[in-house]
C-alpha cells in the first residue's frame, strides 16, 4: 500500500502548484508539535527569499486553497510561515480500513528484493554457549525476519567456529584422557566407531579443562598447536573426532537456541569453507592481488581516503597456517558457489568491526565478490551488568546462556504469580510456568533489541519483567488484552469486520488510527536501516496509543452498535499489526497472562 505521507505530500504539491508556488518546497512532515497539529509543512519558509515575500503569505495562500480538501480536517497558516496539519476523519478512516482489508496490514515490500545470507550465531564448537552469543542469535534473527517480511530470500547460517586451537586442544585432553586410541593411530585404516566418545556435558568440562592447562603447560599447548595444523591439513582420526565434537555439540547449542526461538537454515562452520582455501590464495597470487611479507601472505587493503590505519590483511601465516580472515574469505567463496547472493550481513560483536573492514575490501579487491554484492556489518556493544561492566555470573564467571534464560524464566515466574495472588486468580502451576517462559522470551529479547544494536546495555532482570515501561512483557500485555475483548465480543455473537470502520470518534481514536499508519513503511525502514530498535519504538508508541484508547473508551458496554463494530475492526488491526511486529522481532504473545 502506498505510504500515508506521500497522499499527503501530493495533496499539499496540489496545492503549492495552484497557487502558482513551486510544488518542490511542498514537503510534510509528521509534526514535531503533536500538541498543535498532526503534520506539518514548512515549505513556505524555503521559497520567500526567492519570491521576496514573506513566509506567512505564501502559508496563507496554500491553507486558503486547501480549506476545501478532502484530506485535511484543518490547515492553517501560523507564523512565522508554518503550515499546521490535521487529517480528516474520513480521509485517514479510509486509509485505516483498506490496511485492515491488505494480508500485510498495508505494509510495503521491497520492489526489488535480494537474496541475502545472515551470518549470526557464532557459537563457538564444544564451547558452552555465553551471554556473548545472546546479542548475535537475538539480533541476526530478528533481522533475518525483517528481511523476510519485506519479500527478500534470505538465509540464516549459524557459521560456527569449529576451526581453531580448541580443537587441537580437546584432541589432546581426550588423548589424555584415555579415549580410544583408535583415534590417534596414525596407522589405522579402518572405520571409527559411530558412536561419540564423549557426552556434551563431558565435552563442557574437557575444553574449560584444556584451555586452563595450556595456559600453564607450554608443552601441552605446543602439543594443542601441533594437533590444530595436522587436523586441519587432514589427519583422519582427528577428523573422525572433530565429526563427533560437532555432532554432539550441536544437537546441544540446537536446544539452546530452541530456547530462544532462534532457527538456521545452515549449519556450516569455519572447517566447511577449508577445502576452497588452496585455490583461493593461489589465485590472489596469480592475480597479483596479495604478496609476502616477512613470510606471511597479505593483501593491501588500506585506501587513501582512509582517516586511521587499516593494516594488511594477513590471508596465510609464516607457518603456512589459515587464519580467522582465510577462513571468512573462503567462506564468501563457498557463499558465492553454493547461493550467489546479492548481499550478505554479518551480525557480529563491533570489537571484530577491523576484521571485517579487512575482509570486506580483500574480498572486493581479489574478486571474491563481485563489485555489486553488498556486504554488511552489524557491529553490535555488549550486554553489560548493573555495575557497566560485561555481565557475569554472581562468582564473576562468564554465565552460561542456559542460567540466565533460566534466571530470567524464574524471575517471570514469580512475577506473574505475584500478579495472580494479587487478583486472587486461580493458579494453575504448570500454565503459569508455560506463560512465564513466553513472557520471559519476550522480556529477554525485547530487553535487548530495543536498544541501538551498536549501543551497550544493562541487563536488568526487574526492568526487563516489568509490566510497565518500554518492556516486552508490557507489549505482550497490550496484545493479551486486545484478545480478551475480542474474545468476549465474539462470545458474544460478534464478528469482526474490517469494512466497517467508521471515522474517528474522539482525538483518542484518531491518534491510535495515526499510530497504525506508520506500520506501512516501519519494517522496510528498519530492515534498510539494519535497526530492529525502530520496530521496538513503534510498537511501544502504538501500545501506548491503544492504551489511552482503551482506557478513555467503554468498547463492550457501547450502546451504538456501528461504531462498536468500528472499534472491535480497530481493535483487531492493532492487534494484528502487533503481532506482525513481535514476530519478526522473534517472539509471540500468550493467550492470557
Ligand atoms: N565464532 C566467532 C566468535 O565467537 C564469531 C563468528 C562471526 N562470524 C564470522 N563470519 N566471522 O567470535
């Protein structure tokens, strides 16, 4: 559907150009004075040097010619040149009513729609998922959404780190352990066993086990290094042993995103993208594109207009080793091959922003991707505790993704059935427990995306739960309530009936009509934008608007039947266009709280 604002911009360019003034200056705007006026022109303002005229006589010329408009209730001219705009009634029923009768609530798409990969997650093989994860999974998925629901093909691919020294380091703890030599008989031929020599739980405790003591064991990490570079150049128990790691490993990191309503279509990591790095580094050298230095192999990637530094970016170690960019390139090789996609977004902690401004021009400049393709990043800041600093558990540890959902499911737990004790509602424990994890969900996620991606923010459990304020359980609160009207009134006999939505009655129902307008272009906008938090903002100002609305307004003890039905029709779009948007954002709203 077409934007609102734009029928507005037409009817005002109608109007400059009648009164002879150049139609170009006729630009409105949502009003910065929602006391005064809904929208704004300021036009007159920019054309009267021109002219020699003063503003407030070209703002009263065009509100003359539009006293008589269909789509402004009022326009008037204030001084110094401003043009105060009202909707009329009629003119933003009608624009409510055909959103109601649109699948998408008048939403628009994006004409040319891309393919685009996601590249969020970054969980880290037989490491125990962190908090550090929560942002990237949480983020990335609600992008992936976003581009979804503005008609885009998009891919989400969990990219895991399944590559590096970790995987030396638990080969040799497990060698040490005494699992199956098999493994690391360098002689063997035959078959490994199907079945992992390791539980996920035995896993959590080999690699923290094996990090700690190569810290203090040089022998052991040198060991650790060497076991790294021969399963990476192929040995086959280790690789026998890296399949097993992934295999239990990732049915454990799957639970954990279930958890969050997190889903990849692709379950690659770093050691899928190994095979392409021989014939990609060959031809940045053939091409002439990367060079020695002091026995790595780099590619320049500074430009002139840089304003700092951008340092080499280094594809090959001295040793002959890949590093994490290797692995990134190789892996736009392996995206391109295997998708071509028109762009890809990277949802990654801002402190790696160096690292991908490297690959990115490396990519570009070697002709890994075509000079077209659009590559992203969205850096994001860190969750912090209450005392600003990175969170961490109460003994100062890094805590387990697990423990704080968890802590989060308890917190809204209690909170809900302190709700119900207060109401003396009845209790059903195991329903309570269901609702709180919806709830929490939402508390979780919304806590997080409602902030400026790049930003920092404090986790705070009590905010977060609150049913008050700019939370999620307050917009889960909002929606529970519009679906227990809508339940009584179809108890009742009634149905819902988008067509007959009537004018505004009151400045309550007029300015959650105006809230629902913006919907139309909120998703395309903070898609483009890569800014989830914008959807946020809409729906807490939209949720704001029903609120006052609902609480100004008796609904099911209307006596005059049309405009009840008109109120249900409203009722109901709020409800769907809320729904809309907590769906992309990746998480939903319970039937009762
Ligand atoms: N595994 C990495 C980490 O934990 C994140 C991976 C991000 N994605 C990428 N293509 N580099 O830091």
């Amino acid at each position: 559907m077409e934007k609102i604002i734009d029928l507005i911009n037409n009817e005002m360019a109608a109007a400059f150009d009648k009164c002879g003034y150049d139609k170009a200056a006729a630009v409105v705007s949502v009003s910065n004075r929602p006391d005064l006026c809904e929208y704004q022109c300021n036009g007159a303002m920019r054309l009267a040097k021109a002219l020699g005229k003063a503003p407030i006589e070209i703002a009263s010329d065009v509100a003359g010619v539009l006293s008589d408009s269909t789509v402004f209730e009022t326009a008037e001219a204030v001084k110094p040149g401003f043009i105060n705009l009202n909707l009329s009634g009629s003119f933003l029923s009608d624009y409510i009513k055909r959103m109601a009768a649109d699948s998408s609530c008048g939403a628009i798409k994006e004409e040319n729609p891309e393919k685009i990969i996601i590249d969020y997650g970054g969980p880290n093989v037989a490491k125990p998922l962190h908090v550090g994860h929560l942002r990237s999974a949480v983020i990335g998925e609600a992008i992936k959404r976003m581009g979804r629901f503005c008609g885009n093909e998009v891919i989400g691919d969990v990219h895991m780190g399944d590559w590096g020294l970790q995987m030396g380091l638990i080969i040799c703890q497990c060698q040490d352990k005494g699992i199956d030599p098999v493994y690391y008989d360098e002689d063997y031929q035959g078959e490994y066993p199907s079945e992992a020599p390791f539980t996920a739980a035995e896993l959590e405790e080999i690699y923290p086990a094996a990090s700690a003591r190569s810290k203090e064991d040089a022998a052991f990490h040198d060991r650790a290094l060497k076991a790294t570079a021969e399963l990476q150049s192929g040995r086959r128990g280790y690789n026998a042993l890296l399949s097993h790691i992934l295999e239990v490993s990732v049915a454990d990191m799957k639970k954990n995103y279930e958890r969050l309503n997190v889903d990849f279509d692709l379950w690659l990591g770093e050691s899928d993208a190994q095979k392409y790095v021989p014939d990609m580094l060959k031809k940045m050298e053939d091409d002439g594109y990367a060079h020695e230095d002091q026995g790595a192999l780099v590619v320049d990637v500074a430009e002139e207009s840089d304003s700092k530094e951008i340092p080499p970016c280094i594809v090959r170690k001295s040793d002959g080793a890949s590093l994490y960019a290797t692995t990134d390139l190789a892996t736009l090789v392996q995206r391109v091959n295997d998708y071509d996609p028109d762009h890809v977004i990277y949802v990654v902690d801002k402190r790696q922003q160096m690292h991908f401004t490297q690959v990115f021009r490396a990519a570009k400049k070697c002709g890994i991707v075509s000079p077209d393709m659009k590559l992203d990043f969205l850096g994001f800041g860190t969750m912090n505790g209450k005392d600003g600093q990175p969170f961490k558990t109460r003994e100062g540890g890094v805590m387990k993704l697990s423990v704080l959902i968890d802590e989060i499911d308890e917190a809204m737990k209690e909170k809900i059935l302190d709700n119900k004790k207060e109401q003396n509602a009845d209790i059903d424990e195991e329903e309570v427990v269901k609702t709180a994890r919806t709830v929490a969900l939402a508390a979780l996620k919304y806590g997080d995306l409602s902030n400026q991606a790049t930003k920092n923010y404090i986790f705070d459990i009590d905010r977060f739960t609150s049913f008050e304020g700019n939370t999620g359980p307050y917009i889960l609160y909002t929606i529970v309530r519009i679906k227990s009207i809508l339940r009584k009134y179809q108890a009742e006999g009634g149905a819902v009936d988008p067509s007959c939505i009537l004018e505004p009655a009151d400045a309550n129902e007029k300015a959650l009509m105006n809230e629902l307008t913006g919907f139309n272009g909120v998703m395309l906008t903070a898609f483009r934008e890569l800014a989830p938090h914008k959807i946020c903002s809409f729906v807490y100002s939209l949720s704001n608007a029903f609120n006052h609305f609902y609480h100004e307004t008796k609904i099911m003890g209307q006596e005059d039947k049309a405009r009840q039905s008109s109120q249900i029709a409203l009722l109901d779009l709020t409800r769907r266009v809320l729904e809309s948007c907590i769906d992309v954002l990746g998480f939903s709203a319970p039937e009762y709280m």
